[in-house]
C-alpha cells in the first residue's frame, strides 16, 4: 500500500474552497494544506476573532496564501442564511467541506431554533448550508461536497431515531453524537443520488479522522472535566490517537484525489481506523440504507426549510435559469 501524505494533493490553483469550522483542529490543518496546494479559501467559526486569528497563523508559514474567514454559525439558521447569501456572490464554489461540529454535549442543549445542539450543528446546519450553497457549487466545472464523519457513525444505537430526534424523551450524549454522525453519511450518499438523478456532476463523498487529538473533545458546551475520565482517555491518547495534522488526511485526501469516487469513504489504516495513513473505507452498514437516507432528507427539509431545487431539473437547465 501506497503511502499517502500532503505531497500527493494535486495543484488546487484555480479553486474556491470552503472549510467549516477552521479555526482549529482538522478543519484548520486542512485549510493550511489547501492553500498551501494553491486553493482559495475561506475558513469559517463562530467567533470573528478567532477566525482572524487562525488566518494569521497560516500567512506566517505562507505568507502569499490566498485565505480569508468568515462568520459562520452553524447552531444558528440565520447566521447559516446569512454566510450563504455572502458566499453567493462568488463566481463559483468548487469544494465545501462540512467539517465543523460538536461532541457529546454532557446535558441536552438546544440552538438557536430549537434543535438538540449535536443534531442541529453537525447535521441539520450542514444540510442547510449545502442546499443554500448549491448555486454557487453548480457554477463549478467539477464540484464536491466532502463532509466529515466519524467512526462512531457505527456505534450508539446504529440508527436514526425518528421518534426521538431531539432527544426530547431522552438524552445520552454519545448516542446523540453518534446518531449526528450517522446522519452525516446519510446525507452524503443522498446528496450524491439526487445530484446523479438531477445530471449534476457533484461528487459527495466523506472522511473520518480516526482519533485525532483536537479541542473537540476539551472543549465546548458544556464539556465536563472528570479526573478519572481525563485520565483513561489520556492513556488512549498516548497508544490510539494522532495529532490534528494526521487527522485531517483523511479529509485532504477525499476531498482532493482525483481517483475518489461518489460515496468514497476515506479513514486512517491502522487500529482500526483510530490511526495511519488515510485510505478508501466501506461505509458501514446502518449508513447505506436508503429509505432511511429519502426519510432523512424530507425531515430535514422540513425542519430547516430548505429544500433541494434541483428536482427533475438537468445542470444545463439550471444555469440558463
């Protein structure tokens, strides 16, 4: 087996890129990569100081990097309309990585619009953002969409509860993350069949980081500091993970190897896939049902209300509209 590194992302110069959540962890290692490989990006967080400060951090190891950032809230439906409305302004999007997200939120949380924080941010913001964001992608020669999973999208209950979403009945933070996680193939695959039945060359496809060594699990909402927890998890730390850099292959290498395929799956190699170099993984099975995916996607369009406009509509159509 071939080993993969950032020497083989092929010149991205040309490229309009979108990295959610970027301003630490993978998401930023992977904007670095991406300018570095000549893409244009614009990294996105919540917090307008720190997407500034993450900005500044890649000039100083690429000074003529052509990367900007941008307010993006992805708990929030307006400040996901509002960030799309911006984005649409450009003469084209050729790659949106779905990247950010939150993890095992100890006690159920609600966003902006009501929803449980884990489901609204990494899947139901992620969907909205995607949809709204379609005409600027289809402006691209050859778009894609790679979004970032989770091994745990097979763990928890290996299921979307749809009598349950909100977790209003009940809550366990690790099913609620896994469940998000689980949505996030969901979406993938149903992305990439609606873009094919539509004629539009997206490629959607997705990654896993393995266990990588970010703030996603010290930090955020509500995030608890037991003694005893930090210690059995710095103990796997030091035998199962990898750092941020490492962890962000998998999405470099999805979201830029021109043999990736519609519904691709890109995760480490080792410990099972906790750890190594990025290669192509099956989905696991919960994620490739799909009845569960139409299900999903209706739901969401009803909970966000934004809808898929491309219906029975080919890509030549859509840009004489």
């Amino acid at each position: 087996m071939t080993k993969w590194t950032t020497a083989d992302i092929p010149s991205q110069k040309g490229k309009l890129v979108i990295v959610t959540g970027a301003n630490s962890g993978i998401g930023w290692h992977t904007a670095l990569e991406l300018a570095r490989a000549g893409s244009e990006v614009i990294l996105t967080a919540r917090i307008e100081a720190k997407g500034k400060e993450a900005v500044q951090r890649i000039r100083k190891q690429l000074p003529q990097a052509k990367v900007r950032s941008e307010i993006l809230d992805l708990a929030s439906l307006k400040s996901v309309r509002a960030f799309a409305a911006k984005i649409g302004n450009e003469a084209k999007l050729d790659l949106l990585i779905n990247n950010a997200g939150v993890m095992a939120v100890p006690k159920r949380q609600l966003t902006e619009d009501g929803f449980e924080l884990q489901f609204g941010t990494n899947h139901l913001g992620h969907f909205a953002l995607t949809m709204l964001l379609m005409p600027a992608l289809h402006r691209s020669a050859s778009p894609k969409v790679t979004i970032v999973s989770s091994g745990a999208a097979n763990m928890g209950t290996k299921k979307i509860n749809f009598d349950n979403l909100q977790w209003e009945k009940s809550y366990g933070p690790w099913k609620a993350y896994c469940q998000s996680k689980l949505a996030n193939l969901l979406f993938m695959l149903e992305l990439g069949r609606r873009s094919a039945a539509a004629g539009i060359p997206l490629l959607s496809n997705a990654a896993h980081p393995g266990y990588a060594r970010t703030n996603l699990q010290t930090s955020g909402p509500g995030i608890s500091h037991n003694p005893v927890r930090n210690t059995i998890e710095k103990v796997m730390e030091f035998t199962m993970s990898q750092d941020a850099a490492s962890g962000a292959l998998p999405t470099l290498r999805a979201a830029t190897d021109p043999d990736a395929v519609p519904g691709s799956y890109y995760a480490p190699v080792r410990m099972f896939h906790l750890k190594g170099d990025p290669i192509p993984v099956s989905l696991p099975k919960p994620a490739q049902d799909d009845v569960v995916a139409r299900k999903l996607w209706e739901v969401s369009e009803q909970l966000t209300g934004v809808q898929w406009s491309m219906k029975d509509q080919s890509r030549a159509a859509f840009l004489k509209r």
